[in-house]
C-alpha cells in the first residue's frame, strides 16, 4: 500500500511538472479599444463618462469576461452591445461600454488645467500568471471628430501591465498576501481651453479691485466715499472666491484661484492704508503732499498688480 501511494504521489508530480512545461506562459488575450465619447466631465464630484467600444481575442475558452471584466475606478458600467465570434479556433469579443470613472482632478493651475483621464480593464477570475493582456495597437483609438466640450485632446494611449494588490484575496496557500493581475489601460490627457472660462470666473474680481483703485482719484474731501469703496470691493473679491471654490473639488494645495483672489485682497488692503496716510497728510493741512502720494501709489499699485497677474497666468499657462 505504501509503494501505491509512493508511486502514485510521483505520478502526480510528474503530471504537475510536464504541464508547467508544456505551458510556461500565460494565456494572451489581444485587447484593443475606440472611444467614441467623453463627456459629463463633472469637475465637483471628480468624475466623468466615457463611451467606447472594447474588443478581446484570445483562444482559451475559460475566459469569461462578460461576467468576469473588471474595471477598477469605475462608478457604474452599462454594456449597450457584445456579440461573440468563437469561430477559427479562437474567440473574438467585441462590447460597447459606458462608464462613469472616477479620478483625481489636479486643480493648481485651474482654470489653465490639464488633466490626465484613466481607464483600465482586469479578469477578476484570474491573475497575471494565467492571463496577460496584449494591447492592438492597430489603427486610431479615438473618434477624432467628437468635440470635448471645453477641452482639447493632446494624447490617447493604450499599454499594459501588471496591478499589484497586497493581499491573498482570503488564499491562505500563499506565503506572501501579494497577486498580480494584467492590466490593460487608457490614458488620455486634455487641456481646457480656459480664456472665456477665465473672464467668466474672475472679471467681477478685477472689477473690485478696480472700484477700490479708482479711490486714489477720488479728492480727498470724500475720504468716507473712498473708505466706503474700498471695503466694498474687499468684501466682493472675497465674495467672487467663495463663488469660484464652491465649483471646485476641495484641495490642500495653494492654486492659481487662491492666488490671484489673495493678491487682490492683499493689494485693496494696501489701497486702504494709503487712503488712512493720505487722511493724515490732510489732517496735517498737507493737501498736496496728499495728492502726490495718492498718485505715485496710484501708478506703483496698479503696474505691480498687473505683473503680478501676468508672471502667475503664464506660469499656471506653461504648467
């Protein structure tokens, strides 16, 4: 009995060994990909809707990725269409998506942004040692005469790779909580055309600081009135910003937004320490010391302001 059970554990082994060596490779699974559509970009809730179609071949037939697909970052999916084609020895899969993705937005340069839109597949039955997805390369990836409302398309590319997740899935055969999966993945980078979307966000800003500007034109016998716009106009670029962010994901970092709204306020509240200077130039009878402060402030504040605005749009422009 024990020589049975001797031999038959070698069996088995020899089994186990010539069909590792028979098949030392994966199972590859040709993938390819045509979007057709990009839209509801939705920059609040950090997400956006793409339309494509997505085709795979491969031979071995334990593949099922109609049930088994897996896209990670995607919100919803719905498949509108899939047909399966299993002649010539081989299956050909071809399926027409819509996902809703989700994604980080990077914001620092807002509204002159570029951002980078991510989709990726994965078999959820089985790991990179078994599959392995090869991209077709073949032909054009995108629709090029869908507009993206708002933004341009600078690139479209497609590559594989191996996902690696630390943990075992509940495996406990494994020594390390570590798998891979292949990964076949889109990578898409946009840009906004941003200068209407610029005017439209920060012409009431400019307007502010503008009425607070214009106080040094104001005689100084109305020194109330130009108190009185000055402050206004702080608490409206103050207003304008609190406007803006309510658009925008929340973020750490200090953005072009934070910026340019921050040397607006900053520069009005110059503005209204030099109408307090100039009231005690008036106080002290020196009415026309006064009026030459109030007109070398005048051309000094403005000419900084707008270098400030142009050296810090440019850079957020080039980023």
């Amino acid at each position: 009995m024990l020589k049975f059970n001797l031999l038959l554990a070698f069996f088995i082994l020899f089994a186990t060994l010539t069909v590792r060596a028979q098949n030392p490779h994966p199972d590859t699974v040709k993938t390819g990909i045509y979007v057709t559509s990009i839209h509801d970009i939705n920059f609040k809730d950090k997400e956006y809707t793409v339309t494509l179609w997505l085709w795979l071949k491969y031979t071995n037939k334990d593949f099922d990725f109609l049930h088994n697909l897996e896209i990670p970052q995607a919100k919803t999916v719905t498949t509108s269409f899939s047909t399966i084609d299993s002649t010539q020895n081989r299956i050909y899969l071809l399926m027409k998506l819509q996902c809703v993705m989700k994604d980080s937005w990077a914001i620092d340069n807002f509204p002159f942004d570029k951002q980078t839109l991510r989709f990726s597949i994965e078999n959820s039955q089985f790991d990179s040692h078994a599959l392995m997805f090869v991209a077709d390369t073949l032909g054009k990836h995108f629709d090029p005469r869908f507009t993206l409302r708002g933004w341009n398309i600078d690139s479209l590319n497609i590559y594989t790779g191996n996902k690696a997740y630390e943990t075992g899935f509940g495996d406990e055969t494994l020594k390390k909580p570590h798998t891979e999966y292949s990964s076949f993945k889109m990578k898409t980078i946009i840009h906004r055309d941003a200068m209407g979307l610029f005017w439209k966000m920060f012409l009431g800003m400019y307007v502010a600081f503008l009425i607070a500007y214009m106080c040094f034109y104001i005689h100084t016998d109305s020194i109330d009135s130009r108190f009185g716009l000055s402050v206004g106009a702080l608490f409206a670029v103050i207003g304008n910003k609190y406007i803006i962010d309510s658009s925008l994901p929340e973020s750490t970092t200090f953005t072009l937004v934070d910026t340019l709204h921050g040397i607006a306020l900053l520069f009005i509240l110059v503005i209204i320490i030099c109408t307090s200077y100039s009231l005690r130039l008036i106080k002290q009878e020196k009415s026309d010391k006064a009026k030459k402060f109030d007109f070398v402030c005048a051309q000094v504040l403005l000419s900084l302001y707008v270098l400030l605005n142009i050296y810090f749009i440019v850079m957020a422009n080039k980023g």
